[in-house]
C-alpha cells in the first residue's frame, strides 16, 4: 500500500527517450502544482482547524472526524515543499536520506487517512439519518476517537515497510535521488502485489461502504414522511457530503488508482513504443497531482456538510469581536474628563 514507490515508479524508465522527454515536463508541473497545493492546502486545513480547535466545546463524532483529516492534510502538504525543492533543481536530491523517507510516507499516509475518514464521517451521517434513535447509543465521541486511533495505527503500520527505501545514487548522472522507483525486477514484482493490497483495502473496500452509506441515505430521504421533513437541515448537510466526497473520489482518488494499476500492467510489456511510455508517464504526473490535490477539497467538507461548522465561525467571529470591543472599551477613556484625571483614576 505505498504510495510514493508505487507512483514514481511510473515516472520514469531506463530509456533515453523517456528520460529526455519526461524530465522537463515532471520537473514543472510537479513543482508547479506541489506549490499551489501547499498554499491551498495550509490555508484551507488551518484555518478550519483553528475554527475547530476554538469550538471545541461544541464537540461532536463528526467534529473528531473533520479535526483528524485536517491534521492528515497539512502533516501531508508540510511535506510538499520538499518535493518542489527536489523538481525545481532538475531530480537532484541534497534534503538527506530521513526527509526523503518522511515525505514519501507522508503523502500516501495522506491519501489513505483522507479516504478512511472520509468513509467514517459518511457511516455517521448514515446512521444519524436511516438509524437516528440508534445513532444516539451507538454514535458517540469517545468511539469516534477510537476508530481514528485505529485508522492512523492501520495505515501508519501498513506503510512502515516503504520507510526502508530513501535516497540512491544513480550511476548514470551520478545524482542523489528520491521519489525514484526500483531498478531490479524483485522490488517490481513486490510493488505490484503491494498495488493490488492498497487497490482493494486502500479504495475499493472504503468506496464500496461509501456508495452503500449514500445509497442508504438518499433511499431514506426520498421515503421520508412529512412529519419527518422538519430535519431538513441534516437532510441538506447529507446531500452536501455526497456530492463534495464523490467529486473528490472522481477527480483526486479514482483516476490515480486507475491510472497506477493501468500503467503498472504497461510496464510489463516488451512491444510499446516510445510514443506510448511517454504518454503513460505524462498521465502519471497528472494523476499524481490530482491525488495530492484532495487536500485542496476537504476544507469544503467541513464548510458546507460539516455540523455547525458555519455557526461554528460564526460563533468564533462573535467571540473575537466581542473581546476585541472589551478590550477597547478598557482603553477608552472616560469622556469629559482630562488625561491627568485619568492618571489619577488610575492610580486610584
């Protein structure tokens, strides 16, 4: 299940013509969109974990959910800046072997973490709408904190092999390099097993309970009773979710998981032509970046299906401005009277 390896090592391959004709193109879109994604990335998660942080008071199992993705994001877009430094001076390696071990980890720790949170905030939402009297026995905080303890021990302890393999030198340019795939056929023959490991239990397994949640949940809205109807809010909040999680499926996760296994396939066949790699290894560079690209698309989880997320920035934009006008107040002095009876008040 290691994302790194498994998509580098589609990136590049011992021919010349790939190396020529690759190199330029990865080097600038990498750097190009690994920079925006930093940005987006640290700004949006921030900002919604500051929010969340601030109104903790007003806790919930999806509030543990939205607070534990946040965190996954910017740990993975820390690292980002790391691989920009590493296209930006053409494939050469100079941050040492931990840091290229940690930011490899770090982007596919990301991508699995975001789509099992993900899949966990679409069965709470499930059962609070299809299961509502049960949701309030089986759904509290305390086990949404367990089942993100097991998520991050799941996916840590699923990637720890991958942090055996850091930077190498290679013998042709004479480059320490990162991010590079093995060259012998036994670590090929292992990643591609690891490939179909991550395709089941790293996608496929968490979509398909999904797809089942947003069934389930859109079954139970259409069957809904008038009487049932006032719960409006939580029927549009549920709505917001499918949409925003299935998009960020579609484009960020779905096309890269594809792609990779595609192109893995590829990679074992002797009758492609130069033509065709090239056009393989562009794809991957594009799906790569869509994939680190879901960090971008999580803070509009939180801001229109989050609970309360908007009331809870409003709440927050009260409480700023509230002490923002106290602590003016404090400063203000008393009208009509001169700054030496101030001093004296003062001292008072």
């Amino acid at each position: 299940m290691e994302h790194g390896n498994m998509t580098d090592i589609v990136e590049s391959n011992s021919t010349e013509c790939q190396m020529s004709s690759i190199d330029d193109f990865r080097n600038q879109v990498y750097s190009t969109s690994y920079s925006l994604i930093t940005v987006l990335g640290l700004v949006g998660n921030g900002f919604a974990l500051a929010v969340l942080i601030r109104t903790y008071r007003q806790s919930s199992p999806f509030h543990v959910y939205m607070v534990n993705l946040a965190v996954s994001d910017i740990l993975c877009v820390m690292t980002l800046p790391l691989r920009v430094l590493y296209y930006v001076n053409k494939g050469q390696w100079y941050q040492g072997d931990f840091l290229c071990r940690i930011s490899s980890y770090a982007l596919y720790v990301n991508l699995y973490c975001s789509i099992y949170f993900m899949a966990a905030m679409s069965i709470t939402r499930f059962l609070a709408i299809v299961f509502p009297v049960q949701n309030m026995r089986l759904v509290t905080e305390n086990r949404a904190r367990l089942v993100c303890v097991g998520i991050w021990v799941f996916i840590c302890l699923s990637s720890s092999p991958f942090l055996m393999s850091g930077q190498h030198i290679d013998e042709k340019t004479n480059k320490t390099k990162c991010f590079e795939p093995p060259q012998n056929g036994k670590s090929v023959k292992k990643l591609v097993v690891l490939n179909y490991l991550s395709l089941v239990l790293g996608f496929v397994l968490p979509f398909l309970v999904i797809l089942l949640c947003y069934a389930g949940i859109v079954r139970a809205l259409l069957s809904r009773t008038s009487a049932a109807r006032r719960q409006r809010d939580t029927g549009t909040k549920a709505i917001r979710m499918i949409v925003i999680v299935l998009l960020t499926f579609l484009i960020s996760f779905m096309p890269y998981h594809i792609q990779r296994t595609i192109h893995l396939s590829f990679l074992s066949r002797n009758d492609t032509t130069c033509s065709e790699r090239i056009a393989m290894q562009k794809s991957v560079v594009v799906t790569l970046c869509l994939a680190a690209a879901n960090s971008c698309f999580d803070p509009l989880l939180y801001f229109f299906s989050g609970e309360g997320f908007r009331n809870r920035l409003s709440s927050l934009r009260r409480s700023v401005t509230g002490s923002t006008l106290h602590r003016t107040a404090r400063l203000k002095p008393i009208e009509g009277s001169k700054p030496g009876e101030n001093q004296q008040l003062k001292a008072s």
